[in-house]
C-alpha cells in the first residue's frame, strides 16, 4: 500500500508548497505589488481562510462521491487557482486566487486521510496518515528554500506555476495508484457528519489546534524578514534555514505518528510546552545566526508534533464523521495559519520589533497548553467508557463492523 500513499503524499507536497511559500518570498511580492510587508500577509491569511471555509463546505457537499474521483478533482482545482496566481494582474486578484486555491486543501487532506487510514491496521492509522502528510512537510524542506533561493533569479510568478505542474502530477499518480475504495469505505450521509462534530471530543481538538498552533504561524509568517535585518542572513543562508525549518517539521511529523499512536496526550502537553520555550528562547537570540539555526529547528519539530496528535484525537471523537472531522483539522490549523499570521502583522503594524511576532507565538502557545487540559479531560472519559479494538482491524473494517 506504499504507492497509494506516496501518491497522496505528492499532492500534499504541492500543497504544502503553495502554503507556506509565499511565506518565504514575502519581500519579493509585497515590493511587486506595491504593498506594505503587513499588507503582503494578507496572502497567507487569504489561503488560510479559503482552507477554512473550504473544508467543511466542499466535505459536506461530497459525502456521497467516491473518495479516488474526488481527490483528482480536488488537485484539478488546486493546479487551476495556483496558475491563476501565477498571471495575477494585480494584488487583488492575487489575494482572490490565493483564497480559491485554499478552498480544495482540507477537503483533499480529510479524504486522503480517509483513504490512508483505511489501507493500514486500526493501531498504525496515524502512521498512515502521518505518511501522507509528509509530502507537505518535505515541501518545507525542498519546494520552499529552493524557491527563497531562486527568487533572485526568477519571478515569483513561476514558483506557482510549478506549484500548478504539481498538482497536475499528483491528480495523475493518485488516478494510477490509489484504489478504488467504494465498498471499502462505507460512504456517509451530511446531517450524520455534521451531527457527529458536535461531540466536545471533537470541538475541544479543533478549538485546541487553531489556537496552538497559530504560536508557529505567527513567527514563520516573517521568518524571511527577521532572517534578513535580525539575524543578518543572505540569501544563501536564509534558505539553508528554511531547509533546516523543513526537516524540523519533518521529523517532528514522524516521531508524532508514533507518539500519536501511543500517547498523544502526554505529547500534546509536551508539544506546547517546548514550544512556548524555544519561542521564548528565539526571541532574545535571533541576533545570532548560531542560535536562530537552532530555535528554527526546534520550533518546527516540536510545533509538527501536535498535527499527527490532533488526527489521532479527532478519528477517535468522529467515528460517524471521518472525512469532515479530517477536513476541519486541516481547517483548524489554517485558522491558526491565519491568526498567527494577522496577529503577528498587528504587531508589526503597531510599531514593535521586527521580532515581535515570536513573541505573539509564545502566547498562542500557551493559550494551547491551557486548552490541553479540558481535552484531555475529555479524552480520559472517553477512553475509559470505550471498548477493547481489535488491532488487526483496518479503520474502514472496524467502521463496518460498528
């Protein structure tokens, strides 16, 4: 079953490129629109409230299509609105595309997610999923820094472009590998989706996830900036350390496959600890290129920590919902994506420090620690009420079963 993932793991790649590189070419785009560095953010909020919205909305609306068709489609429109980034005219129309090409991301996640956990034993779901997911968290470590490389050579325009190809090529892997999973994956009525989310067991990781996690949104968002006028990188360097935040994000999303599985409540305490800590750290010791290396590192690898965690916590909560218990993680922590992102350009708008978003980041983690308690809460009951599952099970075997 390593094809179907790696297939859904290619379209996670394009995503995640198209999500987190703007990030890195903020500069670039804002002095090409004729826009402030604050203004040019609005390019990553735009993104994350199409994810937002998108993925409860286009979930809801195809419960009942079949989730291979769905996921090629799904890419077919993520390729269209990034090649309408690519020809924008203006920063409207940038800001507008941005927002269609976020609309697919959740729903696509939420389906693969489905698809993934299906192929694999009850007690390896988050390791699937975790699989899929590292096509977005290996965009971090190539798709972005090479594209912050290349910027002085090229237009921004053409990193999209690319980002489009990709899509192109995921919609056609997934057609040639993934199979067809009617009769495998019992499909799902709307009003049961929607009635099931409403469990606290799913409202507490969603509300957790956007808050927490904005801590990483709100410091990434100006990386490149702090990078350039704090830290004194070039270019060069600059990329180096995205890769380096990369490879932080993709380690973490590995061990957290593995700590969701086994103990995802000790790992989510953990998680938002470090990274209220290495937040605080980085704060006072940006100026050093040595140390700004080392808190990039640790705060992509303890922040990815808490997605495979969130998964595994909501497939739990959302038995009768799957897919938009899927979709809205990934909608949640775009939310986070774009509080991080609008509450860090507040306080740069207001005149504080270039490296004031760290700060703001430290205090949404926080925020995410003290919403751990009640979720956790939440989970002990439920855990101690549920009954033995058979681990040999497949997640679409034990659906059936119930």
């Amino acid at each position: 079953m390593r094809m179907p993932l790696f297939a859904m793991s290619i379209g996670a790649f394009g995503i995640g490129t198209a999500e987190f590189v703007i990030m890195g070419i903020l500069p670039q785009v804002a002095a090409s629109s004729g826009v402030s560095l604050a203004e040019a953010g609005l390019a990553v909020s735009a993104y994350a409230i199409g994810v937002v919205l998108g993925a409860p909305l286009l979930t809801v609306a195809t419960t009942r299509v079949p989730r291979k068709p769905l996921l090629i489609a799904l890419m077919a429109w993520f390729a269209v609105a990034n090649l309408v980034t690519a020809a924008a005219p203006d920063f409207g129309t940038l800001l507008a595309s941005r927002f269609f090409a976020g609309l697919p991301h959740g729903a696509f996640f939420g389906a693969a997610a489905v698809v993934g956990a299906s192929l694999v034993s009850y007690e390896r779901r988050a390791r699937a999923i975790s699989g899929i997911m590292s096509g977005l968290t290996v965009a971090t470590i190539i798709g972005v820094p090479v594209s912050a490389l290349l910027i002085g050579q090229f237009s921004w325009r053409w990193i999209f472009a690319a980002v489009a190809a990709l899509g192109l090529v995921a919609a056609a892997a997934i057609w040639a590998t993934v199979p067809d999973t009617r009769g495998v994956i019992v499909p799902t009525k709307a009003a049961d989706e929607i009635r099931a989310i409403r469990s606290k067991r799913v409202l507490l990781p969603l509300v957790t996830g956007a808050v927490g996690f904005g801590g990483m949104f709100a410091a990434y968002t100006y990386l490149t900036p702090i990078l350039e006028e704090v830290t004194g990188m070039g270019t060069v360097a600059i990329a180096i350390t995205l890769a380096v935040f990369g490879l932080g994000l993709t380690a973490g999303n590995i061990v957290g496959g593995h700590v969701a599985d086994r103990a995802p409540i000790q790992g989510l305490f953990a998680s938002f600890t470090t990274i209220a800590a290495v937040m605080l750290m980085m704060f006072f010791t940006m100026a050093n290129p040595a140390l700004a290396i080392a808190g990039v590192f640790l705060m992509a690898l303890s922040s990815s920590l808490v997605g495979p965690i969130m998964q595994r916590l909501l497939l739990d909560g959302a038995h009768a919902a799957p897919s938009l218990a899927s979709s809205l993680h990934h909608a949640a922590f775009n939310l986070a994506n774009a509080n991080g992102a609008w509450l860090g350009g507040l306080a740069l708008s207001v005149g504080l420090s270039l490296t004031a978003p760290i700060l703001v980041g430290v205090g949404l983690a926080l925020a995410g620690l003290a919403l751990s308690v009640p979720l956790a809460r939440a989970h002990a009951e439920a855990e101690a009420a549920m009954p033995v599952v058979p681990s040999h099970l497949t997640t679409a075997e034990l659906a059936r079963a119930s």
